[in-house]
C-alpha cells in the first residue's frame, strides 16, 4: 500500500534534477493515486435525472456508443489518464432490474455489456485502451439475495474479490445497502479485500470511524451550492481520527478539486463535460450556473490531477489544525438550483466552517482589509511538498459566487519541495527556516501548462521569505486555461538554487 507515495517520491526526485528552463515542472506519467470519474450525474443528465432511468443507462452503448449523450469513455482527453473510470450504480444487475435482491452481486452484466459476456478483463481492456487510468465499480453495501450463493456472505465477498482482481478492476466503491452503516461488515470487507484483491482500493462511507481501517472515506453526496462548507464540516470531522498502520487511509471529498489539493485528499470527479441544458430543455440543476457552474471548470480538475503526480495524498493521522473563527455561506435558492428533495426555490440555505485547516504545518495567517474572506486550506506532504488553496464563498446579494482575495503567509519551515498553489490571493508570503540563497532563482508554471517560467524578477526575496503578487499568480496560473473555462487558477512554484 506504499506504492503511491513510492511512485510520487520518485517522480519528485527527477523533477528536482530537471532543467527548469526547459522542462516541465510536472511528471508527464500519470500518478497511482486513486481518482477517479463517476458516471452517476452523466447517468443522471441523459435520462433527466429520472429516478429508475438512470440506473438504465450504466451500459456498453453508453460508455463507448457514438450516439447521442453516449461516447464517456471519450470524456476528459486531456486528464482522463489521471482518472479511474468508475461505473457507478447498476453495472452490475440485469437490465431491467433495481431491486434490492439483486443489488451487490458485483459481476458484469452481460445484457448491459453484451460485447464482453460477462469477461470483465475484457472491459478492463476496453477502457484501458480508451486512455483510462482502469476500470472501477460502484459496490451496493450487501449479498444480492437471490444470488445462490448469498447465504455465506464471507465466501460470497472472496469470490467477487477473487474475480475482479484476476480481471483487473482498480477500484470499489462501496455505497449504500443494507450494510451501510454497519462498521464491522465494512471493516471485514476491507480485510478480505487485502488477502483478495491486493492493490485494489476499497472505498467506504457513512461510517466514519472505519476511515481508520479502510484505504478510503467518501464525504458523500452535497448539492453543488453549499458543497464547499458542507464538504468541510464533513472532513473537519474526519480529519480527527488517526489511521492504524497498513491502511491508506485517504479522504475522497468528491468533486472539490481544490479541497483535495489543500488538504491531501483524493478526488471523486462527478462533473462531466456536456454543459448544455438537460435533453428535455430544462436547466441542469445537479450543476446550476449560478451556483458555482462546475461544468465550465474542466481545467480545475485538470490542475489538481497534475498536483498529484507531485504530491500524493496522505492519511488521517490527527495532524490537522483548525481556525477558531468559523465563515458561514448564505445561499437563497433560485428555480432548479438543487436536486435535494426538501429543498426549494426561496429557502434560504446556511452552512458554517472553519476558516482556515492546515494540515502537518501551522494554520497559515490571513489578512482582509475588511472585505470577506476566502476559505484557506493548506498541507504539507510526506514528500516535502507544500500545498495552499484559496476556496471560494457564495456571495448572497449577487446570486454568485467568488474567491475573496487576501494577504496569506505560510510558515514552511524546511519544506523543500515545490509549492502548489491554487486560488486567488492579494499577495502570498512564503516564509522558510532559513534564509534563501543570494543566487536563487523562482520557476513557476501552470500545471497544465508545459514549460516553466522565470519569476525571480516578480517576486521579492528578503532573507528567508518570497513574496509572490497575487497578479502573477493568476497570471501564471491561467497561463494554459482551455477558452470559456472559469476555473481559478493553479500553479507549482520550484526555489532554484543553482546561479542565475
């Protein structure tokens, strides 16, 4: 279960050694990290979201169909080697089929994928070739009643363990059913997966102690407007517990790219590419454009992905700090702004948390001039790499969204790996142990970009600190943005000692 931080470790030491006026500042493989891409909401969308539908369209014409609305394994080509392809609920019931007696039975279909018959290493295959980094599934949290051989639930699992890890499969996500909440049958499921499935990631939820025997925690289903608070309450929570040796032990908050970049967390990517209305005409509202359109922020993603092949995520070990001062986000919601049933246009929505978390460093220092305050998250990594993000807040009386900008200072000690910084910033002050060399030279570069650039000039280096403008950071942050993406910008900063 070393491998991910190995891989990382690796890829970091030749970055180090490269030539940063003509290479790249990020590894160009892929990281072993566990993200992944969700097909619930893409589900979701080519059936408008109705109910049993969705559970429909998890098929083979669907995933690699040329059709309408079909064609996902073609999604993302410009990250989708960073990714897990994973299919969520139903790839594995009959067609026509959702009913909790055939819910968990964690084999291929062969209607759904008639090409394969049932062979999942075919699949695997497919999606492979398709650019993914593999092939993951969502797992309904029991034994499928009218399977035959549902009545010894241990050689039940440590068969399907058996099948998916000969075939190939990356990933688990094990989800809702009759065992939801159920600590030990998760744990257990956790341990047969490691005797059975070694190398494959079992994902858990609902159950937040058992993050500290599991590979990885979900935070679980937000609705996109107040995602950002909630998604933090949720890992606040989660971050108090310590992970026992042998488990990864890692956060997936979903789809908060930047949250999992600021905190060392993984990523459960659930937006998808078709930014269009729904195919009945309605506006989509799992993803409202007004509250924070995700969908035009493809490059966000991007740029968190390509931080992980510098910096792996990290378990829960109780090492993260948190501010006293809580920022609460006020959202008044408009038509088709949730998909929560309880929620409804005119409620007034209201979520709270920590101002600022930092992780394995001090809570960085943050400093307005009186206007509101961005969420600001930062981590440092067993590698030596260092991470902050400024978080977005919802803005009430303008039915929006936006990063405030403010003066934020870090305290890095005796980090020695490249700086990932993400957000909008009014001014960010590095401060290291010991003062920098007189010959120093500062390279930075969008991490989807692919050549660094010289900012020595633009930065002010007084003894042991560097002080970055926050219009350089935009600047260089941004400098490769797909046209019309509205993601925030993302960079990776190197401190070159060599002479200039």
């Amino acid at each position: 279960m070393k491998i991910i931080l190995t891989t990382i470790c690796v890829m970091l030491a030749a970055v180090s050694m490269a030539a940063y006026g003509k290479n790249s500042l990020v590894p160009s493989k892929p990281s072993a990290v566990p993200d992944y891409f969700s097909t619930w909401n893409i589900q979701g969308y080519v059936v408008n979201y109705d109910g049993p539908a969705t559970a429909r369209v998890m098929t083979e014409q669907y995933m690699f169909g040329e059709g309408p609305l079909e064609g996902w394994a073609t999604f993302f080509p410009d990250f989708r080697e960073d990714l897990i392809f994973l299919m969520d609920d139903s790839w594995d019931l009959p067609v026509n089929e959702h009913r909790s007696e055939f819910m968990g039975e964690a084999r291929l279909d062969t209607e759904r994928f008639p090409s394969c018959k049932g062979n999942l290493r075919k699949l695997v295959r497919m999606t492979k070739k398709a650019g993914w980094k593999g092939l993951g599934g969502w797992i309904c949290a029991q034994e499928a009643s009218a399977a035959p051989d549902a009545s010894d639930p241990k050689a039940y699992w440590i068969a399907r363990l058996k099948e998916n890890h000969r075939a190939g499969m990356a990933y688990w996500k094990v989800d809702y059913g009759r065992q939801e909440k159920n600590q030990a049958w998760r744990e257990q499921l956790t341990q047969l997966g490691r005797k059975y499935a070694p190398g494959m990631p079992i994902e858990h939820a609902y159950t937040y102690p058992v993050i500290e025997k599991s590979d990885v925690f979900r935070t679980y289903d937000v609705e996109v407007v107040t995602a950002v608070p909630v998604t933090l309450q949720r890992v606040t929570r989660l971050l108090k517990y310590k992970t026992e040796p042998g488990n990864l032990g890692l956060i997936n908050c979903e789809d908060e790219p930047l949250i999992a970049v600021g905190l060392g967390f993984v990523i459960g990517v659930m937006r998808h590419p078709i930014n269009k209305p729904l195919p009945n005409g309605l506006s989509d509202h799992v993803f409202p454009v007004a509250g924070r359109n995700l969908k035009a922020r493809q490059d966000e993603v991007n740029r968190a992905l390509k931080w992980h092949r510098l910096a792996a995520p990290f378990a829960v070990n109780d090492d993260a700090h948190f501010s006293e001062q809580l920022l609460t986000d006020v959202w008044c919601l408009g038509e088709r702004e949730t998909w929560v049933p309880n929620h409804h246009a005119g409620d007034t929505l209201r979520e709270s948390a920590h101002a600022v978390i930092s992780r394995c460093m001090p809570l960085p220092e943050v400093h307005t001039e009186g206007g509101p305050s961005p969420y600001v998250l930062a981590s440092r990594y067993p590698n030596g790499a260092v991470c902050v993000a400024t978080v977005e807040r919802l803005l009430l009386e303008e039915h929006t969204w936006a990063i405030p900008r403010a003066d934020i200072t870090l305290q890095m000690d005796d980090a020695k790996g490249p700086v990932g910084i993400f957000g909008l910033y009014r001014s960010l002050k590095l401060c290291y142990e010991k003062p920098l060399p007189a010959n120093a030279r500062i390279w930075a570069q969008d991490l989807i970009g692919k050549q660094p650039v010289d900012i020595t000039s633009e930065v002010n280096i007084i003894g042991n600190t560097i002080t970055l403008p926050g219009s350089l950071l935009e600047r260089i942050g941004t400098q490769a943005k797909h046209p019309g993406d509205e993601s925030a910008p993302g960079l990776v900063v190197v401190a070159d000692e060599r002479k200039r």
